[in-house]
C-alpha cells in the first residue's frame, strides 16, 4: 500500500497530504505516482468541490528525493539522461491533472517549500503559507534546472526578472517576501494554518461551483488567448452561469439582503 500520499474527504473538500515526513517529504517513485493517480481520480469526481494540498510533519516539501538522485550516479551519462527524462516527464502528468481540473486546488505550506515543493505550489489554484514558511528553487544548487512547471508558472507570477533571480540564485526567501511577489495568497501565524486552510477550502467547496469553476477555467486559459477569444470565451461563460441555479439563487439572496446557498447546479 502506498503510504506517501494520503488522501481525506472532508465533504466535498479532498485532502492530499504529502506523507515522508522523515525524509521533509522529498519526492520519490512512489509519491510521483500517487500523486499522479490521487489527482487524476479527483479531477474526474463531480462531488468535489475544492482540494487542499499539504505536508505531514515540520515541512511542506523539500524537493526531490536527492539520495534516490544518487543511485543513478553509476550510471553512464546517456543512461541517466534517459532515466531522468523519462522520470521528469512521467511526474509532470500530476501537474496538468491540477491545472486542468475543474475544481479549485489550496496549497497550505510550511517550513520547506523547495524545488519540487515551489512548483508544486505554484502549480496550485490558490496559496496560504505559514509565517514560518521559506522558499527556494534550489535546483541550481545540484546543477539542475526547474521541473514541475516552475519555468511556466514563476514567470507568470512574479514576472520575467525575478522568475530569473528565484531560478539562477536559487537564494532563500521568506513568507513575507514570497506574499509580497504574489506567490502566496495569505500568510498566517504557523499555529493558524490549519484553521486558515479550512476557512479558505470552506468559502471554495461552498461557493457557486459552474461559476469557480469557470473562473478557474477562464484565468488559466487568458495568457494564451487573443483578447477577442478571451471576451468571447467571457460572454460564453457568462450565459453558462446565468442558467444555472446558482445565478438565482444568487440574486434572490442579493434582493433578500442574506447570505445565498449555493447548490452547485
């Protein structure tokens, strides 16, 4: 049994727990393909309405797994091209399944966020991080460079001169700093997290889903889009939402001056 990817159902709130704590739940095989399966089999729940990544232990995630790294180093050179390749490839699946699926993903980290674990974050919807949360891409420190989507994804948030600041110094940055670049959402006191986390997952999984959905859908898609695509893939969006039963019970709870319940249809 595969014990390095918890998952929890809390409702329509998923829970993946990244589970070595011993190890700063660095990534190997076994977590590279739990994540895989555990985030394939959520994209494709309907019931689900928001999914909240973590680490167990004192650490969000500290990046690969660099002593399984050094198994391979008695490799020949071409051999550990192609393991590596093959491995990076076969890992990025889990991160198109979180961007790709419909419902929203909450990043809640604390302690180590590095190499892996920053893309792993980035990759996420939405962040919260403790006070006591540093970051780093680290990669450079083994004469690698980023995987997971971090070369995608930084860019977008922090823009082109500080993604090539984060990626080619590799320096530690702090939760404060990592608020102030737009990589995280919130910052909370570490004894909070928790509570914080499930507040946030809370407002998600209870919102008017066609339209989070859609919001998700259409922010994702925008930087790739002309302007006119993006309106027209707005107005689309729009008509969508207005047929659900959301949109009125939206607007009944706006003219009754109370807080709607959405039902998600």
């Amino acid at each position: 049994m595969n014990t390095t990817l918890l998952l929890d159902r809390d409702g329509a709130i998923a829970t993946l727990t990244l589970n070595r704590p011993a190890s700063l739940n660095t990534l190997d095989s076994e977590m590279i393909d739990a994540l895989i399966a555990h985030s394939s089999a959520l994209a494709a729940d309907d019931s689900i309405r928001c999914v909240i990544i973590k680490g167990a232990g004192r650490h969000f995630m500290a990046g690969g797994d660099i002593r399984s790294f050094a198994n391979e180093l008695a490799d020949l050179p071409s051999d550990r091209r192609h393991h590596f390749t093959r491995m990076v490839e076969h890992m990025h699946a889990a991160i198109e399944n979180l961007q790709r699926m419909p419902h929203p993903v909450l990043a809640s980290v604390h302690g180590a966020v590095a190499g892996f674990g920053l893309s792993l974050m980035c990759a996420c919807d939405l962040a919260i991080a403790a006070e006591s949360s540093y970051f780093t891409s680290a990669y450079r420190h083994l004469g690698l460079t980023p995987d997971g989507g971090a070369s995608y994804t930084l860019p977008r948030l922090v823009g082109l001169k500080k993604a090539m600041e984060i990626v080619l110094l590799g320096e530690r940055f702090d939760a404060a700093e990592a608020l102030r670049l737009g990589l995280v959402n919130r910052v909370v006191a570490e004894s909070e997290l928790d509570t914080a986390t499930h507040q946030l997952a809370l407002a998600l999984a209870t919102g008017p889903v066609i339209a989070l959905r859609n919001g998700k859908r259409l922010i994702n898609q925008s930087l790739s889009q002309s302007l006119s695509a993006q309106l027209l893939s707005e107005a689309e969006s729009f008509g969508a939402c207005s047929a659900s039963e959301d949109f009125a019970e939206g607007v009944h709870a706006f003219l009754e001056k109370r807080t709607p319940h959405f039902g998600g249809k």
